[in-house]
C-alpha cells in the first residue's frame, strides 16, 4: 500500500538557508490546499525546530510528517564529525513530531556533479575512501535508530552512491536499507521498477520524480552538471517524462511496498509553480493507480 507524501523539496528547498526559499509558512499551506496530508519536512533549520511549534503548525494544516534527510558530504573523511553532529539534529527533529524515515543522501562535490548521469566517466571512490563512507553511513543510522526513526539511504545524481555498480556495492556493505528515487535512477540510466524489483526486500522508502528526456539527452551530449541540469528544468511533474509510474506502481506491488511515496520535484528555488505541478503530478498519480493492478489507498 503506497500513500502519498511531499515536501519543501518540490518548491526547490534543498538547503535550510538558502535565499531563494519560499517563506515555510506558504509551503505548508500550499501542501495542506493540495489535499496531500503528509510532508517530508525538508532539511532541517527549515520548519520550526521546536517540535511543539511544529506540531502545532502541522496539526492546524491537518499534516502528518514522514521524516526528513542528511544532504551532505558523506564522502568526504573530513566531515565526520559535522555529519555526526548534524545527524543527532536531524534524528531528534524528526522524532520529536512523530515521523518515521531518515534519509541518507551523498551530496554531490565538485568532482561528482560534474559527471552526473554520465557512468562511463564519472570517477569512483577508491576502496579507502570507499569504506569510510560507509562507516558514515553506518553511524549515522546508528542515530537514527537511537532517535526511533528508520535509516534509509538515497542514491543521488552526483553523489558517490549514484549509478548501479554502486547501489549494488552498497547494498552489499551495508546492512541500511534503500530510498529509491524514480528521477535519480533514470537520471543514472537505470530503469525505476526494475531497481524496484531488484531491491524489493532493501526498499524502506520511496521518491516519485521524473526527468525530461531531452534535458538528459543535453546532460550527456553538452556534459550539463547536475546543478546546470535542474537550472534546465530537467526534473517535472510525474507524467510528464521519461518515467513509467503505471509499472512503478506494479514494481512497487509486486514486492508489497508498504510505505510513504513522496512526490518530489527538483527546482531552482522560487521558480515555476510548484503547487500547480504538484497537482497535476497527483492527476498522474491518481490515473496510474486506477491503471495499477492493485490500485493503492491514500490520496
């Protein structure tokens, strides 16, 4: 049973600070006019971080939080203890208005962003470096689960846990199961529902995203950045893209997925309407459960 999730990340909040985010009293309220009744909270220095404050914010929206996620350098040695650190924050933040999931996410650097999407030349980490991320990874969803929130961790476009020979390296070193990102992966070159199938028994959460083909087929003909790629409006509503959601959807039946899809749509903050896109990603939603062959509950 899949139920349906969004956050501040569709109105292209990525990062807490930064000056382009819409003022999180709007998003909230959006969310709560599109009729979805749950959010991702987006990172975290966002929302409120007082969790009666929140409470109280989303209980006036009738909103129910899934959780919220880590977007940082998890590659990096260096940044150890800032992860660690932050990942006490964000376990204590979404515990304390009663969501579930921890999202795990590499973010890109300057090496990695620049091959995003591209496996043929994008740089590995070596074994060493390899390794420590995954002890990053490992302790930071020993804090999740301290804090009763579920790790999950999220192959990215730009990240260094991106395309399939890593995902599937991942799996394999770590006992943290999987967010699955329907934009990222085809973004990697990878098919959704098959990865779906692949890791059906890893999947603990779920992101719908779809991309636009021709602003992938620029990504590899002109070497787009991952960053110059949302600039070029690579990611759009669910439907509109490369993106199958009907055999997602049988994907996500066929492994009896339980759980939270949150509808997501990368952006340069302040730009498009993310309210209208959102609406018409859940149309989307809405035809491809009816096409599904055990249609979902929920929204």
């Amino acid at each position: 049973m899949v139920s349906i999730a969004t956050g501040p990340v569709a109105w292209g909040v990525d990062f807490a600070e930064a000056p382009t985010n819409p003022p999180w009293t709007d998003v909230l309220d959006d969310i709560a006019s599109s009729g979805v009744g749950a959010l991702e909270l987006g990172p975290v220095g966002y929302l409120p971080e007082d969790p009666d404050t929140l409470r109280a914010e989303l209980a006036e929206r009738r909103l129910t939080s899934v959780g919220s996620f880590l977007f940082d350098d998890f590659h990096d040695p260096a940044a150890r203890e800032r992860l660690l650190a932050s990942a006490e924050r964000v376990g204590a933040f979404v515990a304390g208005v009663g969501g579930g999931v921890f999202v795990i996410i590499d973010k890109p650097d300057a090496v990695r962003v620049a091959t995003a999407g591209r496996a043929e030349v994008a740089p590995r980490l070596d074994d060493d470096r390899w390794a420590q991320m995954i002890e990053r990874i490992d302790e930071t969803a020993a804090i999740a689960r301290r804090h009763g929130v579920r790790p999950v961790v999220h192959p990215h476009a730009g990240g260094y846990v991106e395309f399939a020979d890593e995902i599937e390296r991942l799996a394999g070193d770590t006992e943290v199961d999987l967010c699955l990102d329907t934009g990222h992966l085809a973004y990697a070159g990878i098919d959704p529902a098959e990865a779906i199938r692949c890791y059906g028994d890893r999947l603990g959460h779920v992101h719908f995203k779809d991309i636009r083909p021709h602003v992938l087929a620029r990504v590899h003909e002109d070497a787009l950045t991952f960053w110059q790629a949302i600039e070029a409006d690579i990611f759009c509503p669910l439907g509109e893209g490369a993106v199958d959601l009907v055999e997602v959807y049988r994907a996500l039946d066929d492994v009896g997925y339980v759980g939270y899809a949150t509808i997501e749509q990368d952006r340069v903050g302040g730009t498009g309407s993310p309210l209208d896109d959102l609406q018409r990603s859940l149309a989307v939603i809405a035809a491809a459960r009816r096409r599904s062959p055990e249609p979902a509950d929920g929204h």
